[in-house]
C-alpha cells in the first residue's frame, strides 16, 4: 500500500512539475483511491483477526464521520460538521480508551480477570450502547439546541449546566443498569457456578466487579470531560452581543473563583441581636421561649434554631435610609494575585420598586473617598470590581451598604432592601484556571459514580435485577437531592432534632401519634409516620448534594482540593467500603446455586 | 474395564451429608440429599448415578461449595469445600454450560485462565492446545452465545481442564454432544485416570458410566441406594463369552459335544452386534473421507447437514498438513509415539487383531442354540485349550476378519469381562483408543494425545519448577 501511495507520489510530483497540473492530481487521487481500497479489502479479508478487527473498527468510524462531514461542509451545515466531529472523536477516543483499559487489565489475576470481562460485557450489553450512543450524541448535540441569540456567558453557562446534568443522569443510569446486570444476570444464568469454582473468593469477585466498573467510568468522564472541555471553548470563541459579554465570561465563567462570605465588623454583633430578639418574643410568648431572665441555654432547639434565622435574615438586610456594614475576611491571596475581586450582590426589594431597580450606595473600608452609587435590577445577580489595593493588610475588606430613602433619587416609597442569606452577598476572586476546577469536577463525579456502583452491586447481591435497579436508582435520586429531600421531609412534619436526648427522640414518634389520634388529627399522624419512614431512609443515604459540581462550574466558583479529599474519603473510602462490606457479607453468606429437585 | 488400582488418597469425603430445602416459611420442603455418606480416592473414575432428581448435582454442588450442607460434613482434599485454594486443582464441568454469551471461545478461556492467575504466554499456549484440542480453533473468535449446545459443551469441558485440574467434577458431561463427542469424552476421561487424576462423574446416561467408571454410587430420593466397583456390581460370574470367526453349524456341533463331555451345554450361538454408537462412527468418518474427495458434493442430506454445521468442530476436520505442523511444534514433540496405554473402554488389546467390519456385513447368523442343565466339575483350562486345538483343525483362524461368532457358555471361574468385552466390534482407527494396535495409527488420534500429553505435561513441569 505504502509503495502504491508512493507511486502515485511520485508520478503526481512529476506531473506536477511538468506544469500538468490536473493530470497530476488525477493520478495522486487514483493511487490514493487504489490504496484506500487494498487497505479496505484487507480489513475485510482479516476481519476476524482482532487487531484488523479494531483497526477496522476505527477506520469505518472515521470513513462515516468524514462522509457525514463533507456532505455538511457542501450544505453549508457547519454546526452540524462540528458536532460531527464531536460525536467522532467521543466515539473513537473511547474505543481507544477502553482498548487501553482492556489492555491494562490483561494481567493473570482473578481481579483484574472479573475486572476485564465486566468491561466486555458493559460494552456488549445492547442498554449500555444506548446509553453510550446517547452519552456520545448528547455532548456535542448541546450546543446545537442553545439559543444563539443569547448572551455567551449565559449560553455557555447553560452549556455546562446541561452537559453535566445531562452526563451525571446517563453516567449513573450506566453505571446502575452495568452493574446490577452483571451480577444478577449472572446467578440468574449460572455463570457464576464456573466462576465461583475456580479459585476466586468472593470478595474478589466482586472487587473485581467493582474495578470493572471503576475503570469503565473512569474512561467515560475523562472522555466526556475532554468533550466538554472542548465545546466550552468552542462555544466561547463564538462572537459576543457586547464586548462586556466576552470579558464577563471569562471572568466569572471560565475561571475558578474562590467565595467568600460575609461576617459583622463585630463579632459580638450578633449574638447581641440574638439576645435582644430572646428578650422581646420572652415578653411576647413566654410559654413558647421562656419567662425573661431565664438562662439561655434553657432555651429549646427548635426556638433557639428559629431566633438565629431570624437574626441573621435581619443582618441581612438593610432598611431604608440606614447602613449595614459587611466584612469580608482572609483575602491576602486575592490582594497578592489578581488586580480586582469581584462584589457579587443580590439585592430584593421588600416592596414592588418602580422599574424593577433598586438603588445602593457602597462605601468601602469606611473611607468616604470610597463611595460608589449603583443602580441594579431587582432579584438579579449583580458583580462590582473592586480593586485588590483596597484590601488592608490584614487581608480585610470592609463593604458598608447604604440603602438611600427612594425619594431622594425619583421620588419611590422607603423599602427595606434584602440579601438571601446564602449567596445574597459574596466576594469572589480568583484562585485557579477553569480546565483545573473542571478536572475536579470530574474527579468528584467519577467518585460519586463510583459509590454508585459498589451500591448497585450490593443491591444485585440479593435482589433481582428489576428491585436491585429500582432501589439503586431511588437511593441515587435521594442521594443525589438529598439537602432538597432532607429540608422538605423537616418542613413536611415537625421532628426533633439531634440534640434531644435519645430517649426523647425515640419517644417522640409514638407520643406525638397517639397525640394526634387523641386529637382526631389523623393526617398529622400520618404525616408523622411518612417522615419517620422518609427521615429513617434519609439517614442511610450519603449526601451527594454536597459534592455536586454543576452549579460551581456554571458559575466558575472554585472546587478546592479539600472538598475533592473529602469527597474521595466520604464517597470513595467510607461510603463505598461501608457498602462494599454489606455486599459481601452477604454475598459470602449466600447459597449461589438454586434448589433443584 | 478399568484396570488401574487407585490408591487409598481420599479425595473427596462426604460423612452423614444432608441438604433440606426449606421454604419461604422455613419449613422443610424437600430433602434433596439424605444422610449420605461418599468417598472418592486419587486416581478414581467415580460414577454418581440416578435419575432426575436423585439429588446427585445438589451433592456436586455442596461438593463445589456453591451450596451449603444443612448437615454432615464434606472435606474436599482434606479441606473445606468453600476455600479457596482448593478450587486451584479443581476442573468443573456443570450440566449445562453456562457460558457468557458476549465472549468468544478464545475470550472465554482467558478469562478462566487469568483466574488461575496464569500469565499471558501459558494462557495462550495452553487455549491453543485445548481449542485443538475440543475442535474449535475454527470458531474461536465467534461469540459463545452463537454456538450450538454441543460446541458450548467443548469449551465448556476445555473450561475445565484449563488448569490441568488434580479432580475433575463432570456433571451430565455428554449431554448435548454427538456421538464424536461423547466418545472423546470418555476416552479423555479415561485418559485422566490413566494419568493419575481423579473424576467424579455424575450421569443417568448409564452407558457413559458403565464405559469409563471405576466405581458407582447409585443414588435414588437423596440417599445411596448401591456403592461399589462396576466389577462387583456388573460382572456375572457365571458365565463365559468365547467369540471366534462365524462357524459352521457342524463345527458347532462338534464343540458342543467337547462341552456336553465336561457337562456344559451352548446357550446361545450367534452373530455379535454392532453398537449403535461404533456404526454411527462409521458412518461418520466415511461420509468425511468421502466428502474430503469430492469436494462440494455433500449437500442436503441428513448427515451431510449435521457434518456442515459441525464440520468446525470436528476434529477430523483438521487438514493433514496442519497436523504434522501441530505434530511438529515443540508442544507436539513432547508427545509420545509408542502406542499410549489404552483406555478401559475397548478391550484388551492383546486379545485380538482389529478386524474392520463393514456395516453392511453385518448379517445375524442364527444357531440352534440348546440348553442342557450343568453338570460336573469342569477342569476350565483344558476345557478352553480343546476349544482352540478344534477350532483350529477345522481351518477356523481367529484372526481372519470377516464375521464373527459368539458362543456363551455357562463357564464359571474365568474372569469373562475381557472375552465379554471383545465381542465389540473393532473401533475404526480414528476414533480408537490409542491402546489398541491399530494396524493404521490414524494421525488425528496421535494429535490429539500428543495434545493432551503437552497439556497436562506442561503444567506439571511448571509446577515442578515452582517447586525446585
């Protein structure tokens, strides 16, 4: 073949240097057709042999992808040819991948040797290429569905937000439907007579399982991280709707930005406040929060809990012609490395305001030279530059907001100006690149698929696939919503806190029913009975919320390694050994033939 | 019959063994396996026999450790059944293969073989050596799922010898497998006792055990019902089989008159039968020659189809040429040339020259046959030794290989299994045990031994190296 493209070379240079120029090309595209078929038809003829299989894999991939190709490139389809490439390069980098992985795993070791032939089996099983065509598909689909009209930083934050939801679902659909395939399948269809008879223990067995699984997921998120990294930019090379757009995106998207909240300038603040409200709602309620002048530590939890909310939602906010001052601490780094930290404010008007704006006035570091006057939408995220020169020494940045009476600026009625309490009022300056917190992020996905995995597994133990998937799906979905379920099942029935004593807690359920049913109040009694199933459930269930990287990507917040450390030891050692344990003690302790008589 | 003496190495020890099943409720449904008691030694063919639901595979499987005892104890190699390092000398092959179907033959074997933590270069001798060996080499990068049940059932029984295994756990072992199959089985299993392995057998095909099995435990509702040698449990001890060249009726006559002087009397005179299985090799290997010849030709035909679909897994399908490559690869020159000592299976060798018989010749020559009541004391030897003088004179060469007459006589005191045996007509060369002189060694046979030599051969000198 080499010598055929040689040729044809050759002759074509010739031609070509002879000024016949079409005859030139002619010939070159001849050898190359004539090459291209002898590679062609001895790809055919050694189909059977499993390199040339591969290699044909590749080829044929490659051949389609080019021909879909160029007949978008002649229709003028651009965004289509890219997503076509996309889908190519998913699809072969995976293959190669994953022939990479088969490889590593060829050892003689009966983990490794379980390990490898749950990879065969993942991707021979007709669910899982579903998935992987739908996995494949979906990355470089994305962009074809956002609205070009508008703003990129917004079209590139739903980009990410999409692709990684869109990942995260297929990915742990993948990983439920492998693992509890695997493992039901085969002691429903007995190969594991053959296995279990050879000298494999059991706990290897499914460690090597789980190292299937570990490694066919590792190869997907670095292969769906790379797509999703390369569309990211793809995207954001595309023309802006204003050149703020362009500066915005990279500054608070594609960047990892460290949050920092905000504290009073006096720490005795507000537990001062706290005291003051204590002492009022005594006055008011005393059967509720006790007599004034009564210890605060007698207070109960519920009360005392209620009270701080109530404090800190009124430090944060800020009444009409009055200040509050906000003091963000520990911003040495961000004074020595970036030339501003961005303000990020939220900003709700208690009342309906004329225009949706509300108007503040910033003083900073209570300097009056200092002093900025902003008009910002209602409910909308706001981000002011400030100049790093303006942190002191002590890595402090002190923000005092003024909320200015309306008719002095056009003439609107005094409303009191909220901040969520969350992220109604950040600092953020930035810590590191977005390809290194994306990384992470990955990381902490493949971790949490991880988990998911060891989970199906166990769950495949002793169920049978259509429970086993069913119950590994249902603690996923709870896991991974678990702050949202938790909260609701709290607001959903009152119950009592961690701090009770136990015995209390314990009696809580029944006296509180037999309450109830005394009361005739039947449906509170079962509200009490739901949350104590929904509560017990919770409570096995590792909080997944926690590790979730969507929402920082999206708004290019910073994933510090610690919380990737504390992922790895929560999800990956503890929760996935916890559960690893349980499925093989019971594993170990079944009978894996069945009765035949 | 099995000649070898195993040794008093107990294997596999089963005290007071019981399996109840219970149900949801935990009451005993079934009591699949009651109270049995089983030992099998080194070097034994044990047969586990019984019909459905005797509880003979609960029994393998409590063996294996896939199922626990409700009661007794199992010890396997001295230890129990459910550690680990004791399924390294075990080969097992279950009733049915149970294979993964998304792997092909070569995939399914390296997975078997990483198991046994063998690397790279012995896995791939020894899944070249076994697909050779079982005929599949031609199919081996076909997805298992696509194979008929006789091909699962090679690899599975390649499966199960992919680390030369010290016992051999057969369940059903030649359900599903043609004729070809099933007698390769049965040599290969004798073949194993003959190398000092050890097989435990478990089958309600009674032919298969009675063919290979040094001892049988009849199992019947979850107990033992009879145990013991297939000599103690099989053999009449009252009879005697001569079989010669077809005979006159007046040469029987006259032999019935030596015997009426030593007050015996003919039972019975007539032509042996063939075997249903040895004809239908016959066939086989004739329709192949045939079909080598004229290429193209085989077409439709009941047989023609069963040769196509498993031509691949035939191993006479090999071409001569592959298998002096085979025979000359340094795997193959390990193996033995001298004619192997044979399998149990076929006869003493030394008895009778091979006398090929034609299907088609088969023609019953029926005898008077009369029956007169026992009489005195015989001296058997003499007794035998005019039978032959006689024959002799009246020109009755034993060797000459046309037809055959069976004379059985009420001879007591002679060991008649070898006599009773022989009246089998001879295998054809190629699917013959190698103990037997054929007069044309085939070359397939020698490949296959040679194979199997290699195989075992090459994992015990690996283990002797382990070991030095």
């Amino acid at each position: 073949m080499l010598s055929l493209l040689v040729a044809g070379g050759a002759i074509s240079a010739w031609l070509w240097l002879t000024d016949q120029r079409l005859a030139a090309i002619w010939v070159n595209g001849t050898f190359d057709l004539l090459a291209a078929a002898w590679l062609a038809m001895g790809l055919w003829r050694w189909r059977s042999h499993p390199v040339a299989g591969r290699i044909g894999v590749v080829v044929a991939g490659t051949a389609t992808a080019a021909l879909l190709c160029n007949i978008f490139i002649v229709f003028e389809r651009n965004a289509l040819t890219i997503t076509t490439v996309g889908v190519w390069a998913m699809s072969i980098g995976f293959y190669l991948a994953l022939q990479l992985a088969r490889r590593l795993l060829s050892g003689g070791w009966p983990v490794l040797g379980v390990a490898r032939t749950l990879l065969d089996e993942a991707v021979r099983l007709k669910a899982v290429a579903v998935l992987l065509v739908m996995l494949f598909i979906l990355v470089p689909c994305i962009p074809l569905l956002i609205d070009p009209t508008e703003r990129l930083t917004y079209r590139v934050q739903q980009f990410l937000t999409y692709s990684l939801i869109g990942i995260t679902t297929l990915l742990s659909l993948l990983t439920i439907v492998v693992a509890v395939t695997t493992i039901t399948r085969e002691l429903e269809q007995r190969q594991i007579f053959l296995t279990m008879s050879k000298p494999v223990s059991r706990g290897q067995y499914l460690l090597g399982k789980w190292l299937g699984m570990a490694v066919l997921n590792a190869l997907l998120v670095a292969v769906c991280g790379v797509a999703i990294y390369t569309f990211t930019m793809l995207l954001a090379q595309q023309p802006a709707t204003m050149p703020e757009d362009a500066r915005e995106l990279h500054e608070q998207v594609l960047v990892a930005r460290q949050v920092v909240s905000p504290r009073p300038q006096d720490p005795a603040q507000l537990s001062q406040a706290f005291s003051e409200r204590l002492a009022t709602l005594r006055q008011q309620e005393p059967q509720l929060y006790g007599q004034p002048g009564e210890a605060e530590s007698a207070l109960r939890n519920e009360a005392r809990d209620a009270i701080q909310k109530q404090v800190i939602t009124a430090w944060f906010a800020v009444s009409p012609r009055s200040s509050q001052t906000y003091v963000f601490r520990g911003l040495t780094p961000a004074r020595q490395n970036a030339q501003t930290v961005q303000f990020r404010l939220k900003p709700k008007s208690a009342g309906v305001p004329k225009e949706d704006v509300v108007y503040l006035a910033l003083r900073f570091n209570n300097r009056n030279d200092r002093v900025m006057t902003r008009k910002i939408g209602d409910g909308k995220y706001h981000v002011i530059e400030v100049p790093t020169e303006l942190i002191d020494d002590k890595g402090d940045l002190s923000i005092e907001i003024y909320n200015p009476p309306r008719e002095q600026i056009d003439g609107g009625s005094a409303t009191t100006i909220n901040f969520n309490t969350t992220d109604g009022l950040q600092l953020l300056y930035r810590v590191d690149s977005f390809e290194a917190n994306l990384t992470r992020a990955m990381i902490l996905l493949w971790l949490r698929l991880c988990f998911l995995g060891m989970l199906a597994l166990a769950t495949g133990t002793f169920l049978g696939f259509p429970v086993a998937a069913l119950l590994a799906t249902l603690i996923c979905v709870a896991a991974s919503g678990s702050s949202f379920l938790n909260q609701s099942l709290s607001d959903y029935a009152a119950f009592p806190k961690a701090t009770v004593p136990l015995w209390d807690r314990l009696m809580f359920i029944p006296r509180g029913f037999i309450d109830f049913l005394q009361k005739g109040e039947f449906w509170n009694a079962f509200k009490l009975i739901v949350a104590l199933i929904g509560s017990s459930f919770m409570k096995l269930v590792p909080g997944f919320s926690e590790f979730s990287p969507t929402q920082s990507i999206a708004y290019g917040l910073h994933l510090p390694f610690h919380l990737v450390g504390r992922a790895a030891l929560w999800l990956g050692v503890i929760w996935t050994g916890a559960t690893g344990i349980v499925a093989w003690l019971i594993f170990r302790a079944r009978e894996l033939a069945r009765v035949q008589v | 019959m099995p000649q070898n003496n195993p040794t008093t190495d107990t294997i596999i020890k089963c005290a007071d063994l019981t399996k109840v099943f219970k149900d949801f409720w935990l009451r005993n449904r079934v009591v699949a396996v009651d109270h049995i008691d089983l030992e099998v030694n080194r070097g034994e063919v044990f047969g586990l026999l019984g019909p459905n639901g005797s509880g003979k595979s609960t029994t393998i499987k409590m063996i294996l450790g896939l199922l626990h005892p409700t009661s007794g104890r199992i010890a396997v190699f001295g230890r129990h059944p459910r550690e680990v390092s004791i399924k390294q000398d075990i080969g097992y092959l279950p009733e049915e293969s149970y294979l993964y179907q998304f792997l092909n033959a070569q995939e399914t074997l390296e997975y078997y073989g990483r198991l046994f933590h063998q690397n790279r270069a012995q896995r791939r001798r020894r899944i070249e050596q076994l697909l050779h060996w079982v005929g599949l080499e031609h199919v081996a990068r076909r997805p298992v799922g696509e194979y008929s049940k006789g091909m699962a059932r090679r690899i599975g029984l390649a499966q199960a010898l992919i680390n030369d295994p010290q016992l051999l756990i057969l369940d059903e072992p030649t359900s599903g497998l043609d004729p070809i199959g099933t007698r390769q089985i049965k040599d290969l299993i004798s073949e194993l006792a003959q190398r000092g392995k050890t097989v435990l057998l478990c089958s309600h095909l009674l032919a298969d055990v009675e063919d290979v099995c040094h001892r049988v435990a009849i199992m019947f509702g979850g107990k033992v019902r009879k145990e013991g040698t297939v000599d103690q449990l099989l053999v009449r001890q009252d009879m005697t089989t001569i079989q010669t060249s077809t005979l006159e009726p007046a040469v029987v006559q006259e032999i019935e008159q030596v015997l009426a002087r030593h007050g015996r009397a003919i039972e019975r005179v007539d032509s042996p039968r063939q075997k249903l299985e040895q004809l239908f090799l016959d066939i086989v290997h004739q329709a192949q020659s045939e079909g080598a010849t004229f290429s193209g030709a085989r077409s439709g035909g009941k047989l023609a189809e069963f040769l196509t679909a498993s031509a691949a897994h035939m191993p006479e399908d090999v071409s001569a040429q592959e298998l002096i490559d085979q025979l000359t690869t340094p795997a193959g020159s390990k193996a033995r040339q001298r004619p192997l000592p044979g399998s149990p299976a076929h006869g003493r060798p030394d008895s009778q020259s091979p006398a090929r018989t034609e299907p088609g010749s088969v023609n019953p020559v029926p005898a008077p046959g009369k029956q007169q009541p026992p009489a005195a004391e015989p001296d058997l030897d003499a007794n035998l030794e005019q039978l032959d003088r006689l024959m002799a004179e009246m020109g009755v060469s034993q060797k000459k290989p046309d037809a055959r007459t069976t004379i059985e006589r009420e001879l007591a005191h002679q060991p008649p299994e070898e006599v009773v045996r022989s009246d089998q007509v001879e295998l054809p060369d190629w699917a013959k045990s190698p103990r037997s002189e054929s007069e044309q060694p085939h070359k397939q046979e020698q490949v296959d031994r040679s194979l199997l030599d290699s195989l075992l051969k090459s994992d015990k000198e690996k283990r002797k190296d382990k070991g030095e």
